[in-house]
C-alpha cells in the first residue's frame, strides 16, 4: 500500500523528531460494551461496528478524581493487584518492534504457556503487536478449572499456538488479590464471563472472535479446532476493518526479523521513524531496524522530494 504524497510530503519535512513516550494506564474500566466481530448479530448486519470495543480509561470510582482521563504512568489504583497498572514502556529503547519493556515482569508461566498477568500489559502489547488477546478467565478452586489446566493447557500445541499466535493473558479468580480486585471484577463483568474457564479470543481493541465457555477433558480436541480457526477469524476481522475503517496511508512495516506492523508514517528524519499503528499506538523506531525493501521505499520517496541535481529553486 503506497501513500498519498501529501500525507507523505509532511511526515518527511520535520527536521528533528521528539521521543514518544508511552503513557500506560494505571486504573481503568472497559468501555464501550465489547461487540462481535461479526457485527450485530441481532440486527442481520455483518459489518463492524464503527466504534471500538472495550477502551481502557481511568474509572473515578478507582482513583477518586471527578472525571475519568488518561492516567499517569505507574500510577496505582486502590483494590488492584500488582501489575495492574502494567510497566511503563519508553519508545526509546528498542524502538517500533521490540517489546521487551512492555512485557517486563508482567509474566508469569502457568502450566508451562508464558501467560501475561497483566490486564493493562496485554492489551498494551496487543495494539503495539496487531496480535489479537487469547484471555483464559479462571479458577483453580472449580473441578472444570483444575480440568482445563491439566488437559488443555498442559499441551505442546495450545502453548505453541497461543505463544506464537495470540497475547495470551491469564485472569485468576483463585487469586485473593484478583478476587479483591475492583478493576478484575469490572473486566469480569464486562467480558459477561459467568464461569470458570471462559476462554476469550479478541481483537486488539476487544472486538470479540471466539468465546469458550465451560470446560470437560473430552472438549480438549474441540476447543483446540476452535482456537485454530479462530486464527483465521481473527485475521479476516482484521483485514474487514482496515477496508472499512483505515485511510490509505496505513500500510505493513517489516523489520530484518520479519515482524510486520500495520502503520502509517508520522514523521521522519534522517535516522527515526515516528508511526502511529492501525490501533491508534505511536512509536518511534531506527530506520535502520527496517527490512532492506522498506527503507529502499523510504529513500525512494525522499528522493521524489529533493530537487533534481542543477535544477534551480523557485
């Protein structure tokens, strides 16, 4: 996807480009109600809906302010375990695919999948990755929860998939601090999950994809064919929402490691790229990070705006 030459002509004129820093929430509910991502089901209408699925916002009842606003990096929140609030994250360090400070002691292995135990740090990483979120809600107190950990979990391919497909975030109501937890309780509630497991696929924004409620060892095979297929779901949604929602200037950015990123191009210097992914999450990376045929894109367009050698200026 190429884009617009006026939308590029800006993004290339800045001659110095400010560090972004990411602000992470500290306290928050979710908002709006999470939709499908095959739209009103109700209504007979297959197209996403236009506004997001469940947002992330300061909540007044958590923090006390009057109105709800972005919330300060680190700041905590009364009722919410730790990690809650996720780790601050500098667009600084490893730049627009390196991840590492997003995820930074906020994961914890539970039957051997690298779970994220973070609310706050998942979906951070999910709209910095264009991954969607695999959520397993449970408790190790009921008979079917301690089932899923020892059948489902416990296999080769679920931690295969869910590692290298999903962000897999793990919420455990048998934890005193998550049972505790106002914010836990709200995101319970708000995913309208009734029982324990409740196994969640969604969009980076919440859109919803796949839900599996309730769990026997003899659903182990079943459930496995759905979080395949919800692989190819997940992607078709996604692909569905850039048609429907994103301007042409978005397009996929790869580094030499071949992570891709959907995009659009902010500003650029000689050395940094600014990005804002199709998510809504700006970062900053080196131009050298990129693939060979991406910063050959990037000189090409360069070279479209420089004037041509002898030509003299208006």
């Amino acid at each position: 996807m190429r884009m617009p030459r006026h939308a590029l002509s800006s993004a290339f004129q800045t001659a110095a480009l400010p560090v972004v820093v990411l602000v992470l929430l500290s306290s928050c509910t979710i908002l709006p109600f999470n939709r499908h991502a095959d739209g009103n089901k109700a209504s007979g209408n297959p197209s996403l809906p236009s506004t997001r699925g469940w947002g992330l916002m300061a909540d007044p009842k958590l923090t006390g302010s009057a109105s709800p606003g972005l919330m300060a990096p680190g700041s905590g929140a009364p009722g919410m375990p730790p990690g809650d609030g996720g780790s601050p994250a500098s667009a600084e360090g490893g730049g627009l695919f390196d991840f590492s400070s997003v995820t930074a002691n906020s994961t914890q292995s539970t039957s051997r999948v690298q779970w994220s135990r973070s609310a706050m740090d998942a979906t951070e990483l999910a709209r910095r990755s264009g991954k969607p979120l695999l959520i397993l809600v449970n408790s190790r107190n009921s008979p079917s929860g301690q089932s899923i950990e020892n059948t489902l979990v416990l296999q080769p391919e679920f931690k295969k998939l869910t590692e290298e497909t999903y962000i897999p975030l793990y919420i455990d109501f048998s934890d005193k601090a998550t049972i505790d937890s106002d914010f836990y309780q709200a995101f319970k509630d708000r995913l309208k999950v009734r029982g324990y497991p409740t196994i969640l696929v969604t969009l980076p924004d919440g859109t919803e994809v796949t839900r599996l409620s309730g769990y026997k060892h003899e659903y182990e095979v079943s459930y496995m064919l759905k979080l395949r297929e919800s692989v190819a779901a997940s992607q078709k949604a996604i692909e569905s929402r850039r048609k429907r929602v994103l301007p042409p200037e978005y397009r996929a950015w790869t580094d030499k490691q071949g992570v891709v990123v959907y995009a659009k191009l902010d500003k650029a210097d000689a050395n940094m790229l600014n990005l804002t992914t199709e998510w809504g999450t700006k970062f900053t990376t080196f131009t050298n990070r990129l693939s060979s045929e991406d910063q050959a894109w990037i000189e090409s367009e360069r070279a479209k705006r420089e004037p041509a050698p002898g030509a003299k200026s208006s």
